[in-house]
C-alpha cells in the first residue's frame, strides 16, 4: 500500500479538481496533514472501504460482551484512515459504512419490539456517523489532526447523548472501557474524556505508523519513538488518574440484593405476570431473611430490589402492600424496592421507594430517563397508527426530575435507575448531592443472553471510576453486580435464575473531580473540535484561493 496524491479521486466525483498545496510551499509529510485527493495507493478506494467496516466492527468487538477492549483505539484511527483526503460526499458514505457495522449488531436486542424498531434505532444511530466523518476528512487537512480527530468524537457521542428524544448513547467509545488504562480518565472529565482519550490513542498510533514509513534513517527512530512515548503518556496518565482527588472512605455498609426472577425471559410480554414477578422478589426477601437467621450470611444495613420487582402499585393495591410489608418486617432492614407508581390518569412512575419495615414506603426517586416506545410512546397517535404492537405499552411513564439521593438506614444512596445510568448527568447530580454508593436498580428482562446487560454493566463500572464509589446493580434476572471504585467487578450474578448475595462495599465521602467539574470537559472538547472544523474550512479556502490566483 502506497500513499500517493492527486487531484482527483477514484470514484470521479463531481467537484473541480483541486490543487494540493499553494504555489512556493511544500509538499506535506505522509501522516502531517491530509490534502483533498490523496489516496492510499492504486486500490484507493478499496483500502477505505475496509477501512470504514474495520472502524465498526472493531468498536463492536470492543463493547461487551466481546470486551476487546483494545480495539478501542483502532476503531478511531480507522475511521480517519478511511476519510483522510477525501471530499463529503465520500467521507458521508464511508460513514454510513462504519456507523452500521458497529450500530447494527449492537443494539440486535432491540428486535424484541420487532426488526423494523431494530433497524429504525440502529439507522438512527447510524446517521450520526454522517457528520463526523465529514467534519474528520476535514480536520485530516490541517495539523494536529490527532487531537482535532479525538475532540470529534467527543462532540459526536455529546448529540448522540442528547438528541433527539433525549438522546440514546449506547456504544460510546467509553463505553468498551470499564475496568483498564483509559477508565481512569473518567475521574477526572467522565465518560467524554474516556472517549477522547481512546480516539487520540488511536489517531496518535496511525501519524507514528504514517510519519515513521515517510521518514528515513535517524529521522524515522525519532519520530517512531515519539508517537509511542505519547501515546505511553496517555495510558499512563490514565492509570494514575483516578488518585486525584480520590475521595475518602467512610463507613462500611452490609448490602443485601435480591433478584427474583421473572417469567417469560426474553419475550415483551414479561410484565404480563405481574403478581408472580412481585411475589419472586419477595420470597427473595425472606429467603435472605432465613439466611440471615441461621447465620450462613450477615445481617444486611439494608436490602436493593430491582427495577418493576412490583409493577402492581402497591399504594393501590392493599394486596401488593401486604406482600412488601410482610417482606420488610421478616428482614427487619429498610427496603429500597422498584414499583410503578400510577397516576389517576393512567401514566405512571417508575420508582426506587425506600420501605421500612416499622414505617412503610418513605423517600423515593423516580426514573430520569425513559426508555422510548419501551416506557412511554412518544408522539403515540402518530406510531401506533403505523406499529400496532406498540399499543402493548399500555401506559405511558413520565420522567422524574430530581436527583436520586435517598438515605437508607444512615447511608446516602445514589440512585439512578436501568437506562439512566448510560447518561452523565443522572448518577453525577445524585452523588453531588451526597450519594455515597451508587445503586442501580434494573429490568433487563426483555434482553437476557443478548449482550445488553453486559453493555450495561460496562455503563455501571465506568460510573464507579468516575465518581470513586462502589456502586451496586440490582437486576429482576441478570446482570445484579457488585463493582468497586476501581471499575473491577466483585460479584455478579447468573442470567434468568434466582439470587440472593449479600456483600461488603465502604461509603465514600466528597467529589471526584469529574463531579465537580460535570459536563465542562466535554463541552470544551466539543467546542475545541467544532474550531478544528472552522479552521480546517477557512484553511482549505485559503489554499484553493492561492491555488488559483485568486
């Protein structure tokens, strides 16, 4: 393979040729910058090809439950590798490539609501793509792409977390790093500076592998040790990242889950047996309460259930309520159980209640941010017109809108329910207001054995690292956990069984500094690459201007 340019590409698009570089100056260095119409050598077009399905699946192998998480880096660098030189209209296709490669398999699971809703959020994620890898071919013209690149992919996975429908974030670059080097990252700027540590790892690693085949003799050793010795700077400072403002250890805390099982695995239709979902969870609770008794396991400070371990409103239900009640008093240690919570109207919350066995229900957190047309039916008049299955949502949630911190048993808990935990913002507002354990309570039912609740783990280590808390999964059927401060998992449970663990975890007191500063990093690396894509168009301006006389 060799680099090669010229003023026109192989796929002979439409736009004048174009001048590599203004009268007087000279020709740029392989891996330096990236003029429009260089090419990767006679099969050009094939090597970007490859390239842009490399750049997918190689994200894909990363996330869990692959877990190669190594393939991080060469999926950015990929990418780039795939656009470098090339116009939009080339660089837009080519990210369609490698946004469906990744998007298409990973969220496979989403086919429980049908292949057309699959597709419909897999083509949605993909578009995304579209524009970072125009805005990439572009930077790719101006030096110091690697950083320019890295801030890219920042500001992408930032729209992508937000919008629309309040953004779906899955298959973050951060994401395929729970427990490694680059976690470390997010104590100190979240999951942004994870990902932007990944992408430049991997931009950094392909201008060594560029600059090092262009150079010759001495010339190349240096640069060649140059790009590694930056890009060890990188792991290192990962590594030892998350002992900045650590924040300090308080008590140790007896946590109790439980997670009881439901019927159905795997169908949409789980919910569908309400009172046996609520009834599992509640034996759970006794079963640990007769562990507890004959002294095979400690005495708990407390005990987590699940997200919907009740969807039978027990405020409503004075059957429901008898069956917590009764679980509470035989455990004798507060509650933290998951219910819907119906309103006259028929829209509901999903809720984490705090249940005392002498006082009832007290505290509670309702979930943030909803799962789309699997919690609630946005715009429902419109889809269900098209998708009558979509009517199975027969009721649809509301948001809540305050941070998740409940006092249980003297333990500030930090509570972010199921698909809040993938967002920053959720777990961060909840530990700022002084959780001192994060625990997520989850439904994963719709997707034992796809994957998906291995992805979401991954979210719940990330999290851990970037708040310095243990933090605690409490699942209806698999994945429940238990992760350390460090993103290392402890314990996690069997998919689609029973289980009841108890476990040691220690409270920790302050902020890291990534909860401090919230979403700032990733705003400044945003706002950093959006400059790169203004300078890179004025620059080009300029060149095509000197290129022509004008």
């Amino acid at each position: 393979m060799v680099a090669e340019h010229t003023g026109s590409d192989s796929d002979r698009e439409t736009e004048p040729p174009t001048v590599e570089c203004a009268p007087g100056t000279a020709r740029p260095a392989s891996g330096t910058f990236f003029l429009r119409g260089h090419r990767w050598g006679r099969h050009d077009l094939l090597w970007r090809v490859a390239a842009a399905l490399g750049s997918g699946l190689a994200q894909l192998l990363a996330l869990p439950p692959y877990g190669l998480w190594w393939l991080g880096p060469l999926s950015a660098a990929l990418l780039f590798f795939a656009v470098a030189g090339g116009r939009p209209r080339r660089a837009a296709w080519l990210g369609v490539l490698a946004g469906a490669a990744l998007m298409v398999p990973l969220v496979r699971w989403q086919d429980i609501f049908g292949v057309d809703v699959w597709l419909a959020i897999a083509g949605a994620e993909t578009v995304y793509f579209i524009p970072l890898a125009i805005a990439l071919a572009l930077v790719g013209r101006v030096p110091g792409w690697p950083v320019w690149t890295a801030a890219l992919w920042v500001a992408q996975e930032a729209v992508r977390a937000r919008w629309p429908l309040g953004g779906f974030p899955w298959g973050k670059l951060a994401f395929a790093q729970p427990d490694t080097a680059f976690s470390g990252y997010a104590a100190l700027g979240s999951s942004a500076l994870v990902s932007f540590a990944v992408a430049l790892t991997g931009a950094l690693l392909l201008w060594t592998l560029l600059r090092t085949v262009a150079a010759r003799g001495r010339t190349r050793l240096f640069t060649g040790g140059t790009g590694l010795v930056l890009t060890a700077a990188i792991v290192a400072g990962g590594v030892s990242a998350p002992a900045i403002g650590r924040p300090a250890a308080d008590e140790q805390v007896t946590v109790g889950m439980v997670q009881g099982d439901v019927p159905n695995v795997g169908e949409m239709s789980v919910v569908g047996e309400r009172m046996q979902v609520l009834e599992n969870h509640a034996a759970g609770v006794h079963e640990l309460a007769e562990d507890v008794r004959e002294g095979s396991v400690p005495e708990p400070d407390m005990v987590l259930l699940p997200e919907n371990a009740s969807d039978i409103d027990p405020f409503r239900d004075p059957a429901a309520r008898e069956i917590i009640d009764e679980a509470a008093a035989d455990i004798g240690v507060p509650l933290l159980w998951g219910l819907s919570r119906f309103n006259d109207d028929g829209t509901r919350y999903v809720q984490s209640v705090v249940w005392d066995p002498e006082d009832g229900p007290g505290e509670h957190y309702d979930k943030r941010y909803l799962v789309p047309f699997g919690e609630y039916v946005p715009y429902r008049d419109f889809f269900t017109r098209f998708v009558e299955r979509l009517g199975q949502v027969s009721s649809d949630a509301l948001p809540g809108s305050e941070p998740g911190d409940l006092d249980v048993a003297g333990t500030t808990l930090a509570v972010g329910i199921c698909f809040d935990v993938a967002f920053d913002r959720p777990v961060r507002e909840a530990v700022d207001a002084g959780g001192q354990i994060i625990v997520v309570p989850t439904n994963n039912a719709n997707y034992n054995f796809t994957g998906q609740s291995d992805q979401q783990l991954a979210i719940t280590q990330l999290r851990a690292v970037e708040h310095g808390r243990p933090a605690v999964v409490a699942s209806t059927s698999g994945i429940s956990a238990v992760v350390g401060p460090d993103g290392t998992a402890t314990y996690r449970s069997p998919e689609a069984e029973p289980d009841v663990h108890v476990a040691e975890v220690t409270a920790m007191d302050g902020p890291t500094l990534a909860t401090r500063l919230g979403a700032g990093p990733e705003w400044v690396l945003t706002g950093l690459g959006l400059a790169a894509v203004a300078g890179a168009l004025v620059l080009t301006r300029r060149r095509d201007r000197a290129g022509t006389g004008g």
